[in-house]
C-alpha cells in the first residue's frame, strides 16, 4: 500500500512560491525502525551502480570537479530517487547538521519530535523544523524560494523530492552564512562539490556506486 508523504508546513511554504514536489505524492511503506543520528550501519546488499534517472532539466552556470570527472551543479538529484531511504536521511542530517552549521546556520532540532521515527517521516521533520528556523530572514526567504521553484522542475518522486530540496536549499543559504569567508559564487561551487562528494560517501556505505 503506498504511503503518502505528508505536507509538511505545506500553507506557509506555498505562501512564499515553493508551489509544487510533485514527486510527494506517494511513498513506498518501510518497517517501523529507530532512526536517529546516525542511522546503523546498512545491512549488506549487492552493490549497485547508479547513473542519472533523467537529463538535467535546469541547468546553472557552474560546475564542480569531483574525482576526476566534471559534475554537474545540479546532477546530485538525478542520484537522490535510486538511494536507499536511510541513506537518504542520512545525507539530509549532513546538509542540515554539518554543511549549514558550518557556514553559521546555528540549528538545535528537537530531538524528541524525531525519535522512533521511519525515516520518510524523520526527513519531513528534520526539514520542517530546519525550514521553520531560518527561512524567516531574507536570505532564507529568497534561498527557499529558489530551492522549491528548482526542486518543483526536477520532479522526484516521493521522499527524494524533499531531500532536492533541502539540499538546494541549504546550498544557496551557506553562501550568506556568518562563517562563510568565501565570494558567494565560489562558496556556491564548494557547497554544491561538497554535497556530491557526501553523497557519494553516503552512497558507498549501503553498497551504492554513484
């Protein structure tokens, strides 16, 4: 039975032109488990080698170097849908934990609304609550304005539609973080390489070649 994805801060989002995720609609069910941060290690599979589930649809002017190959800046999400869901969370806590931390987005979540939690409804949490705290200012307004109108066009499916976008979202909001020392278009370069090469770490440790 397919498991919808609830509409997280569905009105406010809306609001400030984020007007689609077309992709939410519908989720496969998973079995109830404790996803906290981290997740446990993922059981072994057979590795699977993963390429992009369709052509860029909206190009940006930038690229990033990434072992050798020549990425693109929005490649990252033509991975996202082929990636286990614990993997996917855990890519979510880095960009929000780590990457927006680091560029001097303070964020404390509440652990308590996330524990016990399946891990398609840990990411809506996770990310509503990331979202709730810093999409007030105005880099956050015009940062979450991008991100959605972005993650809208690519059209995921399901929970990875929700990860788009709070990897683009955290991507165009480091660039005004307090710590960040960086010109804005070179930080954009490094927070999009950085998200790459996370992933595909990520990816490596549930038996996933990106």
């Amino acid at each position: 039975m397919p498991k919808q994805v609830k509409s997280w801060r569905a009105s406010a989002l809306l609001k400030e032109g984020v007007r689609g995720m077309r992709g939410m609609r519908s989720m496969r069910s998973m079995r109830r488990k404790d996803f906290l941060y981290f997740p446990h290690s993922p059981p072994p599979h057979h590795p699977t080698t993963l390429s992009p589930h369709h052509p860029t649809s909206l190009p940006l002017p930038t690229s990033i170097i990434s072992k050798g190959k020549l990425v693109s800046n929005s490649e990252l999400h033509n991975y996202l849908p082929g990636l286990p869901e614990a993997a996917l969370q855990e890519f979510t806590q880095w960009c929000v934990l780590e990457q927006a931390t680091a560029a001097g987005y303070e964020f404390t979540p509440d652990l308590v609304k996330l524990e016990n939690l399946e891990s398609v409804d840990y990411i809506q949490e996770l990310v509503g609550q990331f979202a709730d705290a810093t999409r007030k200012s105005i880099e956050g307004s015009m940062a979450i304005l991008v991100a959605g109108k972005q993650a809208d066009t690519h059209a995921l499916p399901g929970i990875a539609a929700i990860v788009d976008f709070i990897s683009l979202y955290v991507k165009y909001l480091v660039p005004k973080g307090s710590k960040n020392e960086l010109p804005p278009d070179e930080k954009l370069d490094l927070a999009s390489k950085e998200q790459f090469e996370q992933l595909c770490q990520i990816a490596k440790k549930y038996s996933v070649e990106i």
